[in-house]
C-alpha cells in the first residue's frame, strides 16, 4: 500500500513539474500588476484573448515560481486551461461576456476541490487525492466565467502560517525570498502579488488569509461567518473556517466577493446569507468614503514586538493619513480582551475530526486519517510536534472546546456593544506584529482570534513598507455582514495613500524572457603593491550580488562593501578578507534600501591594506546589462 501511495505521488510530482507546458505563443498583452477591470477591457475591445492571458500568467510562472526567486507558490498549472480559455472566448465572441471574471485566470489554494486537478492540502499523502466535484465557490467562479488558472501551494494541512508542507516544500515571499510569504494561504498571497493571476482564493481558520496579504502587500477578507461556502474545501475548525479571496486591489476584490460568497445547501452557516448581500460589493466602491467615517483604533492590539520598530512607524503614519482624509478616528477599548481571547481556538480539538469527515466523503482518499498520516511519517517535520499535539486531544467532548465557545460568545457580545456605543464603522489594528519571519522561524505574531472569535468580517488592506522593503498590514475589522462599509473603507485608503508596490523580484517579462544580470568592475590600488580588481554580477530576480575579487599579491587586505551617506563614505554591507590568499568571492542579498543605491550609483568598493587602514580607492560602482 504504502510503496503505491510513494509511486502514485511521484507521478503527481512529475506532473507538477510538467505541468507548466501549458506555455503558449507571447501574450499581447502585459498582465503584470494589471486589474480585472483593464483585462476585461482590453477583452471587450478584441486587443487581447483569454487564451492570450492563460499564457502570459503562465509564462510568468514557468520565469519566477521553480527559476530565479523560486517562490514556490504553485503546485501545479490546469492542464485544461487553455482549451477553457479558447471556449471562453468563442462564447464572448456569440453571446457576449458573462461578466467582469469572463476568461479571466485565477489561482485557487490547494485545498479547494477542483474536478480537473487533484486536491492535496498540501500534504503528500493526499498528491493523489481527484475530487469529483469542484468546491462550491470554485464553481462560483467557473459559472461567473473565470478560468482556474491552477493551485497554490499552503501550509500543511492548513495548519501553520509560514506555508511550508511534505509536498511542495518552503514557498517564498516574493518582497524578500529569505522570508516566508505567511499562510497557510502563503502560496496565493505570493502568486497573486508576483502577478502569476488575476486574484486568487484562500482560506482563513486563524490569519491564514489575512497574514498572506499583509506580508505581501495585498488586501484579502475574512467574511462574515456563514457568507461564503466552505463545501469542498479541506476543513481545518469548521467552527472557524472561511474561505475568501485575496487581491492587488479592492476593485479586483469586490468583484471577486461577488462571484464566490452566497448561500449553498450543503453547508448550514451560510442559510440565509442572500439577505444580507449588495446586487454588487463593487457598488460600494466610491470616492469620499473615509470622510466622516468613524474608526475606533484598537490600541490593546498595537503590543509591537521589539523588532517591529519600523512596523509601529507605518501604523502611526497610516492613522494620520486617515484623520487627515476626514475620518473620526479615536481611541477605543475591549477591557478585559487579552483574557477572553486567551483559551478561544477551537483548531486543536476539530482538526483531526473534521479532516476524517472530509476523507471519509472522498472514497478514493488514499489515507482516511490524521493519525494514518502522522504513523505513516506523511506530514513535514517542522509539523511533527503540532500535529501530535492534536492527536492527543480529547475532540470536542473536551472541556476546552466548550470553553472556546463560550469565551467567543462573550467577546462577539462586547465588540457588537462597542460597535453601538462608539456608532463605529470599523475597528482598526495591526494584521500580524513583526514584519515576515525569515524561512525556518516559527515564532509568528498576529492578531488573528478577534475576527475568529466574533465571526465579523475582516479586511486586510496594505498600509505600507519599512526602509528595507518589508510590507506591513492593517486591518479593518466590521459589525456583522458589513462587507459593502469595509470595501468602501479601503477603496478610499487606497485612493489616498496608493500603497500598492509590486515586488522587485518578479518584474515585467522583456520580450518574453526574464531581465537579464547586471555587471560591474572596479580595480582599487591600497599602497605599494597590493592592488584588486573586483567583478561585480547582480541578479535583480533574487537581489543576489556576488563577487570575484583577484589581489595582486597575498598581503593581508580587506575589501569593503559601502553604502553611501549624503555623498560621502556610508556604512559597510559586506566585507571580504584576503589573508594570505590571491582570489577570493562573495555574495550578498540587497535589501530594497541598498538596491535603491546600487540603482542610483550610490554602492562603493573601498580597499584597506596595512599601508591605508583607514581605506583607499574607493569606487562608485556602475552597473550595466550583461
């Protein structure tokens, strides 16, 4: 059995790998950073086909997801997706458009059931996994005339926020790809922010959509519990599971809410939600939106973590931008919030429960339990210990579970009173507290529990980036189904500050192909005879500089990395000793602060020999394509 399960995995992986051929002819069009509404345009007007589309986001993958920053973002491209978008656009050219999503690609994470990809969660034990039906708001979207471009790579199971997984491995961020992109919807947030789709689709059991979008510049919702569908999605809490979209902007969000939320028969939370829906979230969209608007700062989940110095700068800025556009911002308190959050995650006692229910409804699931994961060694190690943890768990016959409920009860009861009381729009306060870990930590800050608990709606909306690049969040927290007042919030936040940066690491294809390297040479004399010539190579994909450096003899010497201050001499970067030996490399990753100055000839190589130990020769560096 086992030994089947490995065989059938490694021809799923094969097709991964493969799957990318669905690479076509260059597109027409250039799909980087574009909007839904600027595709659909350029569609109407005939400039451009869906076929055309499918490519171009496929070509961007084949160029960045396995090649350059390898953000590792995609499990795999529907082999299908050409052909649909070739339908599509014989059924534009008869009957016209179905609506703004006509033809338009979109990412779906991987553990949203598709018909025509397999479903796996992220874990190697379900790579095989063909569900016979699509999710429900995977259909949403098919109806509404997207084409499900592929699916995204996720935390394990869903259950981290760093999306690493036993299939697919760590996934990048793609504004720094030594850190992680968040999760588990990590793989979405980076596709969508490196323009692999239109938008895409995620899930949020504690942050997991939310956190992605704050790491990587983006705005993503947590609906109102019961608004959206989660049938066919692989259940994490079912009392704390939703399913939503993440997006560049919050045009492309709106209309993304409005093809995917709604009632579905097979899932009881969303009986009624009609009610409670617009004709169309995009209709909430309107200029002025933040002026008298009021907005009560949730300082309690302001606690910044010692390194997020730069984090509470963007935050305060950001509040200021707001009173300066009219809004009623104030201070507000939940007294008493740290306490009834504490002991409110319901996760540990659902999670292997609600899993077999999913697998037992999937007959040809090739495992059909938690526990016949872990025994079977299936699941990542960095999981190992969680994973455990929730075996050991009594389910929810625990007496923990009903205190998780009853506490969420509590603390709906007093933000519902403090909505009243202060006649608030929306709560406000930091998305995650640090800036995106680093590959490997595991050690993550957010503020995740209070949508959670409440099961009010929450919107991610980009706030800014620190001096060295790094995206930072906020999030606008609102009164039951007040989706239409929160889209409305961010559409004039993004009016205002226009805080939408794409990531250096994947920029605009040239002529199909990725930007090629930049060089450099400097030659610097220290005295006597110690002289160096130094060749410079820089990636702008990964920001990876390296350097050869040839001394002329093997006196000791060092040479120096500079950034510059003001016009003169700055601090060091790096720095490379030669004791005793004539050749010597290096490598260095720039921060976004030092790739602005290597962009501005700002970047200078000086030498340091016993004869100039206070440094000789410095040099400008200029760089020019390869």
């Amino acid at each position: 059995m086992m030994a089947e399960l490995y065989r059938s995995a490694a021809n799923v992986l094969a097709l991964i790998l493969l799957a990318p051929a669905v690479q076509a002819a260059p597109a027409a069009i250039e799909v980087t950073e574009a909007s839904i509404t600027d595709m659909q345009a350029a569609l109407a007007s005939g400039a451009v086909t869906s076929r055309q589309l499918v490519a171009a986001y496929s070509a961007r993958i084949a160029a960045y997801d396995q090649s350059g920053p390898t953000l590792n973002s995609i499990v795999m491209l529907n082999p299908a997706a050409l052909a649909q978008a070739d339908a599509l656009d014989k059924e534009r050219a008869s009957k016209g458009p179905r609506g703004p999503l006509h033809g338009i690609p979109v990412l779906v994470k991987d553990n949203f059931d598709t018909k025509d990809m397999p479903t796996s969660g992220g874990t190697l034990a379900l790579a095989t996994l063909q569900p016979a039906s699509d999710a429900h708001q995977v259909a949403r979207l098919r109806s509404a005339g997207a084409i499900i471009l592929g699916k995204t790579t996720m935390h394990e199971l869903a259950s981290g926020i760093t999306t690493i997984s036993s299939l697919t491995g760590q996934s990048r961020n793609p504004y720094d790809v030594q850190r992680s992109p968040g999760g588990s919807s990590g793989g979405t947030g980076a596709a969508v922010a490196a323009s692999f789709a239109a938008a895409g689709m995620g899930t949020d059991t504690c942050g997991s959509i939310r956190v992605p979008a704050a790491y990587q510049n983006l705005f993503g919702i947590r609906t109102t519990r019961g608004l959206a569908s989660r049938t066919g999605v692989i259940p994490l809490s079912d009392t704390q599971d939703v399913a939503g979209p993440l997006a560049r902007s919050v045009a492309d969000l709106a209309i993304m809410l409005d093809a995917s939320v709604g009632e579905d028969a097979a899932d009881a939370v969303t009986k009624g939600a009609g009610a409670h829906m617009p004709k169309s979230y995009a209709d909430a969209l309107q200029t002025g939106t933040l002026k008298g608007a009021r907005i009560g700062v949730l300082r309690s989940l302001f606690a910044v973590v010692p390194e997020d110095k730069d984090g509470k700068d963007v935050y305060e800025k950001a509040i200021a931008s707001l009173r300066g556009a009219g809004a009623e911002v104030i201070d507000v308190t939940i007294p008493g919030l740290n306490d009834m959050l504490t002991d409110s995650n319901a996760r540990k006692f659902e999670f292997a429960a609600d899993l077999q229910r999913y697998l037992a409804a999937n007959p040809d699931a090739p495992v059909k339990s938690l526990a016949q994961i872990i025994n079977a060694g299936l699941h990542h190690d960095q999981l190992d210990r969680s994973m455990r943890e929730t075996l050991a768990e009594t389910g929810r016959q625990s007496p923990g579970h009903e205190l998780a409920l009853a506490k969420r009860t509590v603390v709906r009861a007093v933000t519902d009173a403090l909505f009243v009381k202060e006649r608030l729009d929306a709560l406000l306060y930091p998305t995650a507290l640090g800036r995106p870990p680093v590959i490997g930590a595991q050690d993550v800050h957010n503020n995740c529990r209070l949508s959670v608990d409440t099961g009010l709606p929450a919107l991610a909306i980009p706030a800014g980036f620190t001096p060295r690049g790094l995206p930072v969040g906020l999030e606008l927290l609102g009164p039951a189904f007040g989706e239409p007042r929160l889209l409305a919030l961010a559409y004039g936040w993004e009016q205002l500050a226009k805080p939408r940066q794409p990531p250096f690491s994947t920029p605009p294809l040239v002529a199909g192909k990725v930007p090629g390297s930049r060089r450099a040479a400097a030659s610097l004399a220290g005295g006597g005879t110690a002289k160096v010539a130094i060749r410079f190579t820089y990636e702008p994909t990964t920001a990876r500089l390296h350097a050869d450096i040839t001394a002329s003899n093997a006196a000791p010497m060092v040479v120096a990395l500079h950034r510059s201050h003001e016009g003169g001499p700055g601090p060091v970067l790096e720095s490379v000793r030669l004791l005793g030996q004539k050749q010597a490399s290096a490598d260095l990753v720039l921060d976004a602060l030092a790739r602005a100055d290597l962009g501005a000839g700002r970047l200078a190589v000086v030498l340091y020999t016993a004869a100039a130990p206070l440094g000789t020769g410095r040099t400008l560096l200029t760089f020019t394509p390869r």
